[in-house]
C-alpha cells in the first residue's frame, strides 16, 4: 500500500473504468469527492454501490456525461436521480450481488473503500460494511482506502492486509450516524405482536428502524435468542448487555452476533469495534437461504411498502416509481420458512402517513413483487397478526381485513366480495 493525497489517489481512475463504492456507513466520502473533482478530466465512469450514506455527488445532472450510477439498493442521496433516468437501478437479492462481481457479469476496475487503521500486523478492517464489499475488494483491478481510526475494526470476512490495497489515504472523517427513533404508539403495538410470535431461543433477523427497534424493546422478557441478519442498529445492544442475546441455540455461528453491515449511533460503533462477539461476514454467507435455515426457529422480520389482498408484498417501489430495492427480504423469508420451526413475518403499519391503507386490494400499477403470496406466512400490523401460510385466497383476504385498519375494512371487504365472489 501507498500512502498518497486523495487526489493523487483517484488519478488512478482512468475514462471507461467501472467503480465500486462501499457501503452504508463505510461510503468513503473524501474519495467520493475527490474522483467528483475530476469530472471534467473522465467519461463514461459506470459507479456500482448499494445505499449510500452522505452526498452522491456524481449523481448531480452536470456530471451526466461522466458519471453513471447503478444502484443495487437506492437510498435517498439518488432517489430523484433514478427517478429521473439519471441513475439507474439493478434489481437483485441482495445474497446474489456478490456473484455479480465475482462472475465478472459486472466487471470491477477500481474499489473505493474506507478502512480502520492497520494493526500491528498490517491488517486493517471493512469496519461497519463487510456486506457486497468483499466481493468489490476480491475483484478490482485497482483497491483505494480511506483509512480512518474513527472506522471501528470488526472480526469476520473485511479483513484484509495493507497488501491488497494499492492506495491508501488517511482521513479522520466522521462515520454517518442514524439516531435512534422513538416508536410511535402503533410501532409499539406492532412490535409487541411479533414479540408474541418470536420464541424462546429463536434466530432473529431484523433490519433499522422504527419497527424492528419496537420489537426489541418488546422481547426483555425472552430468553437465549440469536441473532444471524443483514443488518442491525442499537437496539438490539441492550439484548446484549443483559444476556437475553446469548446465541447459545444457534447451530451456524452460536454465540455470535452475525452480520453484514451495521449503521446507528457511535455507541453502536464502538460496540462493535474489536468485539469478537460480533461476526460480520461476507453477504453471500450470511444471506444465503440454505445457511439461513441450518439455525432453530429463524424468525425473520422485514417491513413493505404495500401488501394486497392475496398476500403479495411490495416493498422496493411506490407504484411504477423506485424507492428502496429487492435487498434481502427473499432471503431471509424463504430461509426461515425452511428454518425448524421458523417464521417469516412482514410487519408494516396498517395505514401511510397520509391515511391510506397498506392493505390494499390492488398493488399500485408498476408496484414490484418483492416476496410472492407463496412466500409469505405472517403479516403484521398495529391490529393484529394475519398468518396466510395454507390459507385459500379467500380466507387471506378475510384474514388481511381484519387487520387493516377500521376504517379502511369496509371498502376492502366490497373489493374483496367483487373479487372472490364471497368471503365464506
């Protein structure tokens, strides 16, 4: 590894190269910056990431002609772009990203990442986003680093040696922080009712936000669980602290905390950091639906967007209009359906902010299907819990009204009745 100016760094860039960015958390802001100030020197850059925290400057119109983004997961830094036919999105299960590299189906130039600081061993650390990163590391021509002490190193799948990377830059940047947000009375209703369905010495699988932080205030009355999901945020640190997260009845990595990428507060940063309890492997692994299943009574919850009356779940646009992406809602709803005793739950309140039902009769036109209604077992609002596993169509609609919201139950059961003929 060379030590160099970020500038110097990104001069390493060259007209036609496709670049990889890390992920989340880890997007390496100041290499970011740098390859953006170079617009006018470069063409025809194709850049490849999944959500992104902080500025997407290559997004901007003006670098139309040298930037192009592919997003695997759009956050809100390229939400309009995408929108608009600036940027363009990849639909893909999150586990199966990683081969799209490694099969060289999408070719890697150039890897930007952002790294801790190498140990006295020369080995430094993904830190906060192991995720797809692995893959983008393994397979580019070209490894850039930032590396920054305030990146917490973590044990799993991101550690590699100062030997696989070309050019680092040192940097004291900030790690993005996502605050912890307090559930609404509705969120806590819906984490209560998956608490009721999560077992003592589940697997969970759970991703950030309102609902998941909900269900983990929900569960201080459980015991032995584990945890082996994409992703997770701080509520899941005081299951932690006081032993309810033991992972004793884990069959695949027991006692351990395993994950892809983390994104929260510095408190969950330095939790993290050189703690051998946390896992954080390859996304390939981790999200793989037959290592999913190998644990006990996988219980994996995930949000949508809409979910109709049959039970399809969309959950990456608002009708025609992208939003977020496929990720790895399939994946971990078909390995805990395969999971001893598992159970794959979607939890979404029962109305949007504007008071329209996310029960719906219809999908949007445009909306994608990111879990079929052959997939889905549990859907789950403030008002209660629909199971659909073996249920006719019939008896899913009835079952899905009933946990819609009042106000919205009688136009569903006329839509319904026009549908199905009856509800009997």
């Amino acid at each position: 590894m060379k030590l160099v100016s970020a500038e110097e760094a990104v001069k390493f860039i060259n007209t036609g190269d496709h670049v990889f960015i890390q992920s989340v958390a880890a997007a390496p802001q100041t290499l970011i910056k740098a390859m953006t100030a170079r617009a006018n020197e470069l063409r025809n850059i194709e850049i490849y990431h999944l959500h992104t925290e902080g500025e997407a400057e290559y997004i901007k119109p003006e670098h139309r002609n040298t930037f192009h983004t592919n997003a695997f997961f759009i956050g809100a830094n390229v939400r309009k772009a995408v929108a608009s036919g600036e940027a363009d999105f990849i639909p893909c299960f999150l586990s199966e990203v990683p081969l799209l590299m490694r099969r060289e189906i999408i070719p890697i130039e150039v890897a930007l990442i952002h790294v801790s600081p190498p140990d006295k061993h020369g080995y430094c650390s993904l830190g906060t986003s192991v995720d797809v990163s692995v893959a983008g590391v393994q397979m580019a021509e070209t490894v850039i680093a930032q590396i920054n002490p305030n990146m917490p190193r973590t044990h799993g799948d991101g550690v590699l040696h100062i030997d696989e990377i070309d050019y680092g830059v040192e940097v004291t940047d900030e790690i993005p922080e996502l605050p912890e947000m307090e559930p609404t009375p509705e969120e806590l209703a819906i984490g209560e009712h998956c608490a009721e369905l999560i077992e003592d010495g589940a697997t969970l699988q759970m991703g950030i936000g309102a609902i998941p932080n909900a269900v983990l205030k929900a569960l201080t009355n459980h015991r032995d669980l584990g945890v082996h999901t994409e992703m997770f945020s701080d509520g899941l640190i005081p299951l932690l602290e006081k032993g309810i997260v033991n992972g004793k009845k884990k069959r695949v990595h027991p006692k351990k905390v395993v994950a892809s990428f983390v994104m929260g507060t510095r408190k969950l940063y330095d939790f993290i950091d050189d703690n051998p309890e946390i896992a954080m492997l390859d996304v390939a692994y981790v999200n793989d639906p037959h290592v999913i299943r190998r644990n006990p009574k996988v219980t994996a919850i995930n949000s949508a967007i809409e979910v109709d009356l049959t039970g399809q779940v969309c959950a990456d646009s608002i009708g025609a209009r992208m939003y977020s992406g496929v990720g790895g809602q399939m994946d971990f709803i078909r390995g805990a359906s395969l999971s001893e005793g598992g159970k794959p739950i979607i939890a979404l309140p029962s109305t949007t902010a504007k008071g329209e039902s996310k029960i719906v009769h219809f999908l949007k036109e445009g909306g994608g299907v990111v879990t079929t209604r052959a997939n889905v077992h549990y859907v789950v609002t403030e008002h209660g819990v629909a199971n659909l596993y073996g249920k006719t169509l019939r008896q899913r609609a009835k079952e899905l009204i009933r946990i819609a919201h009042p106000n919205h139950r009688e136009e569903l059961q006329k839509q319904a009745f026009e549908r199905f003929k009856t509800l009997d």
